[in-house]
C-alpha cells in the first residue's frame, strides 16, 4: 500500500496556536422552515500540529459555549439555557481530530465533537488557505472549513411545531470555521 501524499504549497511543519480574534466558529440553522439565523461562538481556543506529513497533523478545539452570539440577545438566551445547549451545565465544547484523510481533491478531517457530554463523529471538509509571515515576526496559518450536524444527536431536542407543517428550529446544524494560527516558537 502507498502512503497517500499531499502536496500545499508553503506548508509548514509546527505546532499552531489558535488566534481567537482572527478566528470564526459559526452556524447556520433553518429558522421556521423558510429563512436561516446564522451566528457564532466568540471564544475559541485551541492547537494545530501540521506534520511533516500533511495527513498525519491533527486538532483540538474549546469552544466557550456561553459566547453563543446570533445578535439576538432573547434568542441567544433561549438558546443557551436548558432546551437547547444547557450552558449552565456543559460550558464548553470540544472537537479533536482523529484523522485526515483526502477524499478526491479535497481534504477532510475525521474528528469527535463533544456537546452536553455526548461525543459523535463529524467530519469537517478543509480548505488551507496559506501560511506566511505576519508584521510582528511571527508566522501565520490559515484554514476554513465547513460541515454538517443533526443538533439530535447531541440530545438537542427542543422544538415546536408550526401550524402550517414543519418546525421552528431545523435539525441540520451548517459548521463554518475560520481559523488563523500562530505558529509557536517553543
């Protein structure tokens, strides 16, 4: 069996410190069957270890679930209290590689995603945006990614139907990260 390789130009090998304040962890939800509330988690931190080998790096992430932002603050509050995320009692949320692996052309990484204590698989396609110097002496990296949950199997059940069919809230969670890291200097 051949070792499968992966070709990014200026990759750099290190371990990378996520830059929360260049960083973005959003959703996007269907909201009463016909428009989508989209919105973030503010704090974010977290590592990167790019390999020598891009498909043996790997992740971990910690997201403050009380920095759930929609811009709506009653929506927010509902979202963050027991129906929905239960902050009170899961503040954070974590999601770690657990392999990456190229599916075609693109580049996904296999990982675990715990929320309220329950960990399920996702799986987050990757796009590598670069890596290159900053104006401080540092070196940057940049990578998006997108994905998809059921908020179901993370026993985030709340609902309420709509008179006309359907519900308020989808089942189908879109995952839209940005992440910019700083690559450590030991």
């Amino acid at each position: 069996m051949t070792a499968e390789t992966v070709e990014i130009p200026g990759y750099i090998a290190g371990t990378w410190d996520i830059d929360p304040v260049h960083s973005h962890v959003g959703f996007v939800a269907r909201h009463l069957m016909v428009s989508k509330v989209r919105g973030n988690f503010t704090k974010v931190e977290g590592q990167i270890i790019t390999a020598e080998s891009p498909l043996e790096s790997s992740a971990t992430a910690t997201i403050d679930m009380t920095s759930f932002n929609t811009g709506n603050e009653q929506r927010d509050g509902d979202v963050k209290g027991e129906n929905f995320l239960d902050v009170a009692s899961h503040p954070a949320m974590t999601y770690r590689t657990t392999g990456i692996r190229r599916d075609g052309e693109v580049i996904i990484a296999d990982g675990e995603l715990t929320i309220k204590g329950i960990t399920r698989p996702v799986e987050l396609a990757v796009e590598v945006n670069g890596f290159g110097p900053d104006p401080y002496g540092g070196t940057r990296a940049g990578l998006s990614a997108i994905g998809e949950i059921n908020r179901t199997d993370w026993g985030i059940t709340a609902n309420m139907a709509l008179p006309t069919g359907g519900v308020v809230v989808g089942e189908k969670i879109q995952l839209v990260i940005e992440v910019e890291a700083s690559l450590k200097t030991q």
